[in-house]
C-alpha cells in the first residue's frame, strides 16, 4: 500500500489556443480535474492544480495567415477567452498560465539545453518538402495535394480530412505549397530526436508491471504502443513559431509542440512558485496526476515520462485517468463542422447555471467508453434530479423548519428507526464518496452525492412531517433535525462537483465552510439544536421546452451552415482531352466479401468481382459502413488504378462514392442490377 503523499501536483491538458472551449474537453479533462483538486483541498491536503494554455504549432501558424493577423495575436484572443470561461465556469486553477510566455520559453529551452547536453537526442537529416517561393520548408499542414486514397485534391500532408486517411506528404498526388501556391521540392534538414525505443524496457516495467491500476482504456493503449515497438520522435521543426532551439545552428528551428507543450505544466509551476515549485516536481513525496482525453495518452504515459527520465531528477505520473471522447446528440463534436457546445456561448445562455451542466457531464462522463450529451438529457437531469431530488428536499426541510420551528434547527427528541437509517445513510456518504474519488470514478462518486438527497426526500415522505405536526409536534422536532443533517452534509458533499450551489446552500443554511467541514461530513450534529438558518431558497430551476428547442434549433442551424459550406461546389478541374477520359476503365462491380483492416480504424478490405477477375480493394470509409451491409452491393470502381501497396496489403482499384448532406458516403451505383464488368461510360 503507497503512503498518503505529502502534496499533490494536478495538471489538465494544455487546451489549443485556436478556438474557444466546448462541452467535450470539459468532460473529458477539466471537470474531474477540478472535483479532484476541490475534493484534494477539502481533505486538507497540499494541492496545485496547473492549467494554460497551448500556444505553438503549425495550426496557429496557418489560422494567423487565414486571418491575416500575427500567431501571438491568434493565441492573444483565444487564450484571454479561455481562461475567462474557465473562471466563470469555477475551474479552480491555482494558476493557468500559456506557453507563448516568457517564463515558459526560458524553462523549454533549458530543458531542451539539458537534454542536448546529456547526449540524450539523436540527430537525423531527412529530405522534406521545402518551398522555394516561400523561402522556408514546409510544416505537412502547408502541403496539400490528392489522397491516394479517395481522390479528394485537399488532402493534407499528415491526413485526408474527407475519409480520414493518415498520410505522409509523399503520398499526395500533386503537392503544392499552402502557401504560394508553387510546387515544392525536396531538400535535407536536420533534426534532433528522442528515442523511444530505448525506453522501451523501462516503460514495459514501470507501466505495464508496476501501474496494473491504470484505468484499462489507458493500460490498454499504453500496451498497443509498447507491443508495436516504439520509433524515436523529432523534438524539433523547421518553423518560426514556437520556443527557439537554443544551440548552436538551429537557426529558423523550434521545438515540436508536442515536446513543448508538456512542459508548461513544469513553467506555470515555477510562475506560481519560483522558489518553491521543485517540492511539487522533485520530491517523492509528492504526487502527480495527469487529467486528459484518449487523444493525449501516448504523450502524457510514453513521450513525457521519457522526458523526464532523460533529464532526471523529477518525479514521474502516479496516475493518468484519461476519459474516451463525449459526443454531441449522437455525432462527434467537430470543431471544423461547428458542432459542439461552446462554454462561453453556454455561460451568456444559461446564467447562473454552471452546475447544471457540470452535474449533467459528471452524470455522462465518458470514463471508460465515449458517451453521449443530448440537450433532452440535459433538461431532464436538472428538472427530475437536480430540481425534483435535491432541490426539492432542500426546500421542504428548510419551510417546514420555517414555518413551524421560526427558522431554527430544532432540539432532537429520542430517534426511531426510521431515524437512524437515515443518519447511517448519511455517515456512510463520505467513505463512499472518498472511496470513488480517490479512484477516479467520478460518476459513481456523484451517484452517491444524489443517492443521499434521495434517501432525505424518501425520508420524508415516509415521516410526513407535514401530517405529523398536526398531532406529534415533539416528533416533527426530530424529523426535521434529522432532514437539516443531511441537508448539511449536502452542502458539503457537493461542493467539488457543484460549487456554486453547494456555496448557495451553505447560505440557505446560514453556515460557512468551517463549520461544514469534510471531516465533519455524516456528522449528526453539523447544525446544533437552535441554530438559525437563513432563508429558503431554490437551489435549482426548472428548464422549460423552449429553452431546449432554442438550443436544438441552433445545432440544427449551424448543421445548415456546416453542410452549405463543406457541400457548396468545387470549382471546375482543368481541361482534360478525350483520351485522357479514355485511359480510365470505370465499371460496375460487387462485392463479395468486405472486413475491417486490422490496427486502422478508416480501412475496409474489399473482394470485389469485376466481370474480369476477383480482385482486392481498399477503401478508407469504416466509419460510414458496416462491412457487413456492403456484401452482395454493387458499385461502380476504377479498376485499371495502378496497384499500391496499403498497410501491408495490395489495393487494385478504387470503389467510387459520395458524400451526402450530412457527411455521409454513399456508394456510386446503378439504379438496377446490371452485369458485373459493364463499363460506365
């Protein structure tokens, strides 16, 4: 068993600081990071919960070209926007800092230094496209060109947005630069990288032998990785935004942004502690907690974790308690498509109702698979939960207190049974709650949370105190302690999830903070007899159909919007002759059998009969089909494609689709069943 770490070192993904913040990244990483860190400081313990913002990277690069405006005064903008939605929104940062500051520059730079020094970095010349107008090699973001895969003439240099394939930018079809527009060509650049691979050892002992109680979606990606052998990875690129490589001949190189961003976690420390901040990162004692999504993995259990094993002297991750992904009424959040709850947009929309939506992706939190929010789902947890459960047994017992006791706790007489299996509830909230918190179930821990105002609206439903005092005041004298009890550790069990209600009901109740303490939590003596109590209040309102259908009817029409622009025309290709059109053999065929590629989530391998052979395909659409539901379709394919080799299987042809409305392929097919091999034409 560990010992109880003397402090805690809390850090949450670094958000990019090209767009605002939506519903997804709250519930994958900053909500539980925040009810941990708020649970950590109720237990008295010595806590620093690190945030910023991530600020580098070719992305930032190109919106500052699109909108004509420097990189600094990309991340200028949306890093202010940010941090002021993160604080409305109550995520208790000790300190949220950025990566473009210069306190974050000069620790990267050592770091990197450090490392340089040690001999830790291998140096690797490669050939990468350079473009010559430009004057400055090219990021795989500012290439772009046709996928091998579907065609699409956009694709870009590390992925075809339109079928989702993983690229090199040698594999595009006639790259141009991003930007001028001009052909690029190859040209050697150096660069440092660390190895991996001889880590590997390591990382098999430390993670897969010595951290068992890793959740299993991180265990089990971590083990992937690890099992498939790991590659060493460049530190640097050829870039002129970013933290500058501090040697000797690295002019016009930075670091990658994937070695940089991590260490911001180690510079918003020492801004917030320049003197103090090695006992958080150095010290055994200490405890450090990484909260992210299933996107992050590898870089916060692999990559960082070898960075700090290569410079030594700093601790390493007790836990990673990475979340899946959540969607949006049944469709992946897109930031490109605009679907997506935005935080800032939600905190104009919805006053006062931070702990609404906190509550609701909590309750869905997508801790071990990815879940789903729904704007019904929403309406329907704060209406029977929040305003029907909690708030309603809140307010009863604090109007009946009013009505018949002057607003004051009232001297307890002896206790029924009925009594105390309602205080035993109670008592027993906080081991529970402590139990999953600690554990990083913060679904279940919030279950618990509502499981005790449930047990005070049963109780009182079962004691009738309203029936009661007709004919038993001395009775109702005890059930309504005992309901104040309990409303008492309510407003102590809820703060790390519900802060500003938990804050209200400690007002309600008319005690602060020290007095409702977590150690005092399941006390039967939180309000002493003859306390008085503050007014009644509802904790929480009612949300009405309109409210939700406004909501909905803004997805929908950012859907549109999405749709008409992603949908709208593509300009002409150029002119081609009449025997250029002949070289291409288009013609009808079906398919007989169709399977998922193993390791790749896009591919399906295709046996398709042309009329002249049974041949193989591979097409990058998995996440648009059923294998199964495309056995015995037709489809219409270019089969004199030359052949190219697709992880590590043959690909003859190409099926032909396309893309509806909503983002969906369809295949390209006859309107009747016709021979298999006619030629289209």
């Amino acid at each position: 068993m560990k010992p109880t770490p003397k402090r805690y070192l809390v850090t949450s993904a670094l958000p990019y600081a090209n767009g605002p913040v939506h519903i997804g990244h709250l519930a994958g990483v900053y909500i539980p990071a925040d009810i941990y860190s708020r649970y950590l400081r109720l237990r008295g313990r010595d806590v620093v919960f690190v945030g910023g913002s991530d600020e580098h990277g070719v992305p930032i690069t190109i919106k500052a070209r699109q909108q004509g405006c420097t990189p600094q005064q990309v991340v200028d903008k949306y890093h202010a926007m940010i941090k002021k939605s993160f604080e409305e929104f109550g995520i208790s940062f000790d300190v949220y800092s950025r990566t473009s500051s210069k306190i974050h520059h000069k620790t990267a730079a050592e770091f990197f230094k450090k490392l340089y020094d040690d001999g830790k970095f291998i140096e690797k010349t490669s050939e990468q496209y350079y473009d010559e107008e430009a004057g400055q090699f090219l990021a795989d973001r500012y290439i772009v060109g046709g996928c091998p895969h579907c065609g699409n003439e956009k694709a870009y240099g590390d992925q075809c947005e339109k079928c989702g394939s993983t690229l090199s930018p040698t594999e595009l079809i006639n790259p141009h630069s991003a930007i001028s527009g001009s052909t690029p060509v190859m040209r050697a650049t150096s660069h440092w990288y660390l190895p991996l691979d001889e880590y590997e050892p390591w990382l098999k002992q430390w993670i897969l032998e010595e951290h068992k109680e890793w959740k299993s979606n991180v265990y089990g990606q971590c083990k992937s990785w690890l099992d498939n052998g790991l590659q060493p990875r460049a530190v640097s690129r050829d870039l002129d935004w970013g933290v500058p490589i501090p040697v000797e001949g690295a002019k016009g190189k930075v670091l990658y942004v994937w070695f940089d961003a991590p260490i911001g976690y180690i510079s918003n420390t020492i801004e917030l502690f320049p003197d103090g901040w090695e006992k958080y990162w150095k010290s055994e004692d200490s405890k450090m907690v990484h909260f992210i999504g299933k996107d992050n993995i590898v870089f916060h259990c692999i990559v960082f974790p070898c960075m700090l094993k290569a410079h030594g002297g700093f601790i390493l991750p007790d836990n990673v308690p990475a979340n899946e992904f959540l969607n949006l009424e049944n469709d992946k959040i897109s930031t490109t498509r605009g679907w997506a709850v935005w935080l800032h947009e939600y905190l104009e929309e919805f006053p006062s109702k931070q702990d609404v939506l906190r509550y609701v992706l909590c309750a869905n939190a997508p801790e071990t698979k990815d879940n789903n929010f729904t704007w019904r789902d929403f309406q329907e947890r704060n209406n029977s939960e929040l305003v029907a459960i909690l708030g309603n047994f809140v307010n009863r017992a604090m109007t009946l207190t009013q009505k018949h006791f002057g607003g004051k706790a009232p001297q307890p007489n002896a206790l029924a049974d009925i009594d105390n299996a309602a205080l035993a509830d109670m008592l027993e909230v906080k081991s529970k709650v402590e139990d999953n918190l600690e554990s990083f179930r913060f679904r279940e821990a919030l279950r618990e949370v509502m499981n005790l105002a449930r047990t005070g609206n049963k109780y009182l439903a079962d004691t009738e105190p309203w029936k009661a005092i007709k004919t038993d005041a001395a009775r109702v004298q005890t059930i309504l302690y005992v309901a104040l009890q309990i409303s008492a550790s309510l407003a102590v069990v809820m703060e790390p999830f519900m802060p500003f209600s938990a804050k209200k009901l400690r007002a309600i109740l008319n005690a602060d903070s020290s007095a409702l303490s977590w150690d005092a939590l399941g006390s039967a003596t939180l309000l002493p007899a003859g306390h008085q109590l503050g007014e009644p209040a509802l904790l929480f309102d009612k949300i009405e159909d309109d409210v939700i259908d406004r909501q909905l009817q803004k997805l929908e029409q950012m859907k549109q919007a999405a749709n008409a622009q992603a949908y709208s025309a593509e300009p002409q290709k150029e002119l081609c002759s009449f025997d250029d059109f002949q070289k291409m053999d288009v013609r009808i065929v079906k398919i007989l059998e169709a399977e998922r590629v193993p390791k790749s989530k896009k591919l399906l391998k295709l046996l398709v009969d042309t009329g002249l052979d049974r041949r193989t395909v591979l097409s990058g659409v998995a996440e648009h089909f059923d294998p199964q539901a495309l056995v015995g379709k037709q489809a219409t394919m270019l089969i004199n494609l030359a052949p190219r080799p697709i992880m590590g299987v043959e690909s003859r042809g190409m099926i032909l689709y396309a893309e509806d409305y909503d983002g969906k392929l369809l295949l390209v097919q006859p309107t009747g069943e016709v021979k298999n091999g006619v030629k289209v034409s």
